[in-house]
C-alpha cells in the first residue's frame, strides 16, 4: 500500500481526539465535562508533573471514571533520569502496571527500554520532551515499539504534513493551545541556571516571564542601571545584531513597565485547526498542566465544538466562531506558533508579562444538595452583577444575577462575597428564575462560572493593541 493511500485510508476511518491535561481530579473531572476525548496526569515523583496534586487513590479513581466514560488517559514518566531516578523505576513502573492507564508518555531511550522489557503490555508513547521534529525520528521510535508520537512545538505545519504521509501507521500528536517556551521546546536550561529549578522536570521558574532590565558598563568597569525616563526615552532605539545575521537587528526594548526580551505569547492553532484535522492527526493536545480547571473547561468546550463542526461539514467550517470563547481567557496574547513556519516579532510580546483578559474565574458548582446549587468561589462578586456559567455541550452560556450571597456553611446573608479556602455560597431553586430540575441537567457538577471585569488604563490598550496584532498574525484566515 502507498504512503498517499494508507493516509486517506486513516483519514476516512479515523477521528481527531482532543486531549486535555488533569492536574488534579476535579481538573480530570471538568476536562471530561466539557468535551475532552483524553486526559494526560502524572504523579510528582516520576515525571514533569511536580505539582501534581492526585494521591495514588485519587488517581486510581481517576482512570476508573475516565474509563467507565469510554475516554482514555495517559500518564506521564517522561523525565530524563539521573542514577537516583533510575533506581525508582522498578517500583514505579509495577504501580503503573496496576493502574492500567491507556499509554504512558516517555522521552528517555533508557526508561522507554526498560518500559518496553518490563511492561510490555503498556503503550510507549514519545513525550514532546524527545523533540520530534521528523519523518526519520518517528519511523525510529516506531522501530522501537512506540504506538505515538508527540510532535515537537517547533515542526511547521508542512512538515507535519510531510511527516504523516511518511508515518501513515503509528499515532502523531500535536499541540494546538498553550503556553510556549522561549528556549527549545521543554529543554529550556534558563531555570537551571537562574533558580536551580530543573524545567526538564517540571519545576521551571518562568525565567523568560521575568522583569529584566538594562545596564552599562562603563570604561572604568562600574556597571549603571540604565534608566529610561521622559528626557532620554525617545533618544534611543537599542539593537542586537547576530554575528551571522548582519542587517537582522532584535529590538531590545524597556520602558516603565519593564523588558521582556524571551517572553513568547501563548499558542493557540484555532484558526488553523482545519489543516490539521484535515492531514489526519490522532491526537490535538493542549498545555496547561497547572492551569485552573476553569482554563480546562474553556479550552475543552472550544476546541471541542470546533472539533464536532469541522467533521460535520468542513467546507464551511470557520475557526473566527470560536475565538470570541477563547479570548475570554487571562493570556499573553496568542500566537500560532511555529504552525505557518519560522515565528516573527508579533510571536513575542515584549511589553509585559502579564496575562490579560476582560472575564475572570467566579467558581463552579462543587455539588448539588437536593435542589440546591453549592457554589465555590473562586473570585469576589458583588450583589447584582451578573456571573455566566459556562454550559456543557455546546457555546451557550446561563447568566445569573444574585442581590446577597448565602453562606453554604453558616448561612449568614451576605450583599458581597470573595474567595479563599473553599469559600461556597448556596444556591436555592427560587434564585434561578426558572425550573429547577431543567437547570440541574443544564449545570451538573463541575460546571465552571466567570465575571466580566472591564481592563482600564494600559492594561485595556495593551489588550486591544494585542488582538490587533492576532489579527495581522492569522492573515485574515
């Protein structure tokens, strides 16, 4: 069979999935709510995941519900060890044994074998940590047992192509949303260097988020903050040229904000997810293993809907219906990575480092109590504003005004509420405004809510001055 062939072949019988991360149970749990086909978790001691917050119960359970729902989901061991790691793995590799979980995501060539001898039963999945970038590499690691490949950040989407009509048999992975690295993709040595905090195992300190600012060095070898101010700001631009690159200069740029010269925006392939459900790519994955489960429920409900119409009529599919949901999102800004090749300036925001949106995380329904909502708040709301609940299944939101606030506990009557330590008000049937039990199928358990709160100011400029900017990115497209 042709290369061509066997890709149309898998392109006809074989559906995208969406792939979202679980760092906690109820991050698993609104994941699924929302759409995701898949989940990837971890435990602390073996993978990237050091701020998993699963017990190994909780895990367990975990995969049990993921299962009994017909989805799957992956765990990961896919640091690169030292002796001492090295040393876990025998224990390490019997609990994962018993845990059964669908794959297990690996970028070390000796974990992989060891998996490979001692646990043959469990698929070997190549994390993005191996950094994937061709036809050659995949055929590799299929050689050597890999059901999937997890592509790295930094393949274009031509090579993409080019890799799947080469690798028609074995599984491709891809991310399509999320944050991005400055350095190559996961193997950023910054942390290390700056904080003594390994990011090839998952305790990256955000090096290329941080405020930097100028200095000189004088003749005498005294070095001087260089302090832009309102006389000299518009004296000079300050420029980095590239020995081999003569002509090609990198804007340095600081201002009373500071400079963030390695501060990427985040990715985000909606506009370009019809190429790839398009080329037949089995797994569409989203970062965002320490996010908030509010994060996971957006990302998953978007996608997830975009996902469904592409396969129901892709020639008038339109990725524009769906970015209004995922700007409500806090964000750098988006960009679409290294999808349309070699990434340009508008890729990097070098303004600020913060993440900016217009809507907020209110909270999310914890439990129902008979007929009455319990809801955890995880944002102060004030009497008559209004929050949104996000409903499963489709785009469509509920909005709900309260006057005060019950406490769940206490039920002291209260005109404003905020946040901290599991703080829940109860909602009662007579609040909604309509019949209970239709809201109840609307809002089950971990349906998430947010709050519109204006950005004024710089923060509202840089915000508007942003989407501007996502629109010349994705070209009209």
């Amino acid at each position: 069979m042709t290369e061509n062939k066997a890709m149309e072949l898998k392109k006809a019988e074989h559906k995208s999935e969406l792939l979202l991360p679980a760092g906690s149970p109820v991050k698993l749990k609104t994941a699924l709510l929302y759409g995701a086909d898949a989940v990837y978790a971890g435990t602390p001691d073996m993978s990237l995941r050091t701020q998993s917050q699963y017990s190994l119960d909780e895990l367990a359970e975990g995969i049990e519900l993921v299962h009994r729902k017909g989805k799957k989901i992956y765990l990961t061991l896919n640091l690169y060890v030292h002796n001492e790691e090295a040393d876990k793995l025998p224990q390490f590799v019997r609990t994962l044994r018993e845990l059964g979980p669908d794959g297990v995501l690996v970028a070390d060539p000796g974990v992989f074998y060891y998996l490979k001898e001692n646990a043959p039963e469990l698929n070997r999945f190549v994390s993005t940590q191996a950094n994937i970038c061709s036809a050659l590499t995949v055929k590799f690691w299929q050689s050597l047992g890999a059901k999937l490949c997890v592509l790295g950040r930094e393949v274009t989407f031509n090579e993409m192509e080019e890799i799947r009509r080469r690798c028609p048999d074995v599984a491709l992975e891809c991310f399509v949303h999320g944050a991005m690295c400055m350095s190559y993709s996961g193997r950023c040595l910054i942390s290390n260097f700056l904080a003594d905090r390994s990011a090839n195992k998952g305790k990256c300190a955000h090096c290329c988020r941080w405020h930097y600012k100028l200095h000189l060095r004088m003749k005498d070898g005294t070095v001087r903050e260089l302090v832009i101010n309102d006389e000299n700001k518009n004296n000079f631009e300050y420029l980095l040229e590239e020995d081999f690159r003569p002509g090609e200069y990198y804007e340095v740029v600081e201002d009373e904000h500071g400079s963030y010269l390695l501060n990427s925006k985040d990715m985000c392939l909606m506009p370009r997810l019809n190429d790839l459900l398009r080329i037949g790519m089995d797994s569409l994955k989203v970062e965002g293993r320490n996010k908030t489960e509010y994060y996971a429920g957006v990302v998953a409900r978007a996608y997830r809907q975009a996902i469904d119409d592409y396969y129901a009529d892709p020639e008038v599919w339109n990725g524009d219906k769906y970015m209004p949901e995922l700007m409500t999102l806090q964000n750098r800004g988006y960009c679409l990575g290294f999808h349309d090749g070699k990434l340009t300036n508008i890729s990097q925001n070098y303004e600020y480092t913060r993440t900016l949106g217009e809507w907020l995380f209110a909270g999310s329904i914890v439990e129902w109590q008979g007929d009455e909502a319990i809801f955890e708040l995880r944002n102060y709301i004030n009497g008559g504003e209004f929050i949104e609940f996000l409903l499963p299944g489709g785009l469509d939101n509920l909005r709900l005004a309260l006057n005060e606030f019950e406490d769940a506990e206490t039920g002291e009557a209260m005109v404003k509420v905020s946040a901290g330590q599991g703080k829940k008000i109860r909602i009662r049937p007579g609040q909604w405004g309509r019949d209970v039990a239709e809201i109840k199928k609307l809002l089950p358990q971990y349906t998430i809510a947010r709050k519109f709160q204006a950005l004024k100011g710089d923060n509202a400029e840089m915000y508007r001055h942003k989407q501007v900017e996502w629109k010349k990115l994705c070209g009209g497209k």
